[in-house]
C-alpha cells in the first residue's frame, strides 16, 4: 500500500512539472498541496498519564479542473503505519464534482459526509487539538458505531447548491447524498445505502443556521449469537439514526459556532482495526442505543488574521445520559506566522464521569504547516 500510494505522489509530481510543455492542456490546471499537523500533548489521566511528540496528520493533495465544469481531487494521508488500518497511509478523498450552476452541482466519489458544519472543515481551520467529541462519535471519524476510522468521510454520490442570492449572497444552502454506509475505502455490506442531509439559511453575512439528518446502518458479516444463545453467522445490520442542529456566525475575524448532534442506535463491541474485526458481530449491549453531545465554541482576534483566543465547551454522552458523560473546558491561543506556517497552544481540563478519578488536566501545542 505504502510503495503504491507513494509511487502514485511521484508520478503526480512528474506529470505536473511536465504539464505545460508535454501533457494535454487541462493537467496545467493540477495543484499539489498539502498539510503537516505535528503535536505534543500531555494528559494527567490517573492511571495513563502520557506525553508525547506525535505526527498528527501529513496529507498530500492534487486538484484540479477539467473543462471548467468538472472539479476534482485526491487526497493521500501519509503518517501512520501498516499494523493497522486506522493508522496506515491511505487514499482519504477521490471525487469529481460537476459544478456548472452554483444551484445544482453533483459530486461523486470518497468525500466528506454532508453532516453537521464542522465535518467538512479543514483539521486546521476547524480551530483546536481536534474535532469535537460529537463530530469525531457521530459523523464517522472514530465513530461511535465501530467503524473503522473514515476522517468524516464515505464512498457516495451528493446533490447540493445555493439559492436566493441578494447582494451577492445566497440565503439558502441545500445538500443531500446516498452513501455506502460502510466509511472510507470500503465496499458496502448490506445493500442498503444511507441517506445524509441537510439545508441552512444565511439571514445575515457570516451566519449560518442549519439542520441535518443521517439515516442509515452499519453492517457486518459474521458471527454473533443472539439473544437465546444460539450462534448466528450472516450480515448483522445495525441502523443508524441521526440528526444535529448547527449554527454558526463569523465576522471581522471572529468565530462563533455551536451545534448539537443526536444518535439512535447500536454499536458494535469490536471497533474496525483489523480485518479479522470485521467477523466479529457482537453487539457493546452496555452502551445502548442513544448518544448524543453539544459544543459550543468563540474564537477571537487579539491581532486581526494573526493572533487569536479561543475557549471551548465541548460534552459527549456516549449513553445519552449524565452518569457517562465526558466534558473537555477548553482555552488556548494561535499565532500565525505566515498564512502557511501557525502555532497553537490549549489547556483542557477534562470531567469524565466514567472513570474512578473523573478530573484531569491536558495540554496540546501544535505546530502546523501548509505547502
């Protein structure tokens, strides 16, 4: 895998350099880019304190263009390792999206999943040490379902587009795809699609109100034995019922955004990291079939588009009820150096009323790049 994905960066590399002079003339429009997020981060948990310097994501990016209706792009993560799938080098986005009117537009491909505001941010862009805890367990980056981790994202086709455009701005955002269910890289297992959606408003410049909806399942097949303690072995189907209610408002270089995320059903005992995970069927009974989780966030200019404050409340009830509740209070700043070179420091004091000892401190600095 590794050999491949890097023998397919160098061959880009070459066609791209070459393109004005001895390729067809839409490969001069191809873009190589990319993004470095590299991290240390120390957690006080009792019983697993740890520090460490880590590669959080490496990714390289081609765009591009093709007969000015068609936007495409593939996207490679390059850290990790080849013990496991959640780590390993892998394709992360391949997708085609015709663009010719702004109110209907079609994408087809690996993409992110048209679910909540923050799922389709840039790691950068989106603002702390990672995604929120109810992004990350319910919108397919370490899911809550067992998935194996997909970065938000599935294999489908998408329909979206902007309506009602007064003074150059469009009031209305819609956007609904059918997608495999199953998470990056992966063929689906039950025949059955996922529907995922959703519409916003933007009364005012900078604002965004929106409501989404995810219905679905996740499946597998194997072995599990059911409730009369008979051995079953076929495709086990979980369904996968969500919905989040998103706003957001950005202006003169603030931020503000909170959004509230709902989830009904099942989840495997067994999270995809191995192929052999796949067989295992059983269902975590303890964890139930409700989850949902809330953050609220502001992120403000101390030097405008060069220095910023930020705070966090995020929670995550992975039983949709308090006694499971983890709760991360959040401040930090960034400094911006360069528009491709920041720095970003957070303190979290972190409530996890799973654990014996529920309070514990963390601290993450980051140094990002864009190329």
């Amino acid at each position: 895998m590794r050999k491949t994905l890097v023998a397919a960066c160098m061959l880009a590399s070459v066609m791209v350099a070459n393109a004005q002079t001895k390729l067809p003339s839409w490969l001069s429009q191809v873009k190589l880019s990319g993004y470095a997020l590299t991290q240390y981060q120390y957690s006080g948990q009792e019983n697993a304190k740890a520090n460490s310097f880590n590669l959080r994501i490496v990714r390289a990016v081609l765009d591009g263009r093709i007969a000015d209706d068609f936007y495409w792009k593939m996207q490679v993560q390059l850290n990790g390792n080849t013990t496991t799938n959640t780590l390993s080098p892998r394709l992360v986005d391949l997708f085609a999206e015709w663009q010719k009117y702004d109110f209907f537009k079609v994408k087809m491909g690996q993409f992110k999943r048209p679910f909540t505001f923050e799922n389709p941010m840039h790691p950068i862009d989106q603002g702390f040490m990672s995604y929120s805890q109810p992004i990350s367990k319910l919108a397919g980056f370490a899911d809550r379902s067992g998935m194996h981790a997909s970065n938000g994202r599935d294999i489908g086709v998408q329909l979206q587009g902007d309506f009602l455009k007064v003074n150059g701005r469009n009031l209305l955002h819609y956007q609904v795809g059918v997608f495999n269910g199953q998470g990056i890289n992966t063929k689906d297992v039950d025949q059955q699609k996922d529907l995922i959606g959703g519409v916003w408003v933007m009364p005012v410049k900078g604002m965004r109100i929106g409501v989404f909806g995810s219905e679905g399942s996740y499946s597998r097949k194997g072995t599990w034995t059911n409730e009369q303690g008979i051995e079953q072995t076929g495709i086990r189907r979980l369904p996968q019922h969500r919905y989040a209610i998103s706003g957001e408002y950005k202006f003169d270089d603030w931020t503000i955004r909170s959004e509230y995320v709902h989830s009904t059903g099942m989840a495997f005992a067994k999270t995809y990291e191995k192929a052999e995970d796949l067989s295992n069927c059983s269902v975590n009974e303890k964890l139930g079939s409700k989850a949902d989780g809330v953050y609220a966030l502001v992120i403000a200019p101390i030097i405008k588009q060069k220095m910023h404050v930020k705070a966090r409340y995020d929670l995550y009830r992975s039983t949709a009820d308090w006694s499971r509740a983890k709760t991360f209070y959040e401040v930090g700043a960034d400094y911006l150096f360069t528009k491709n070179i920041q720095v970003n420091a957070e303190f979290a004091r972190v409530n996890d009323r799973s654990l014996a000892k529920h309070n514990y401190n963390m601290v993450d600095v980051e140094m990002d790049f864009r190329f």
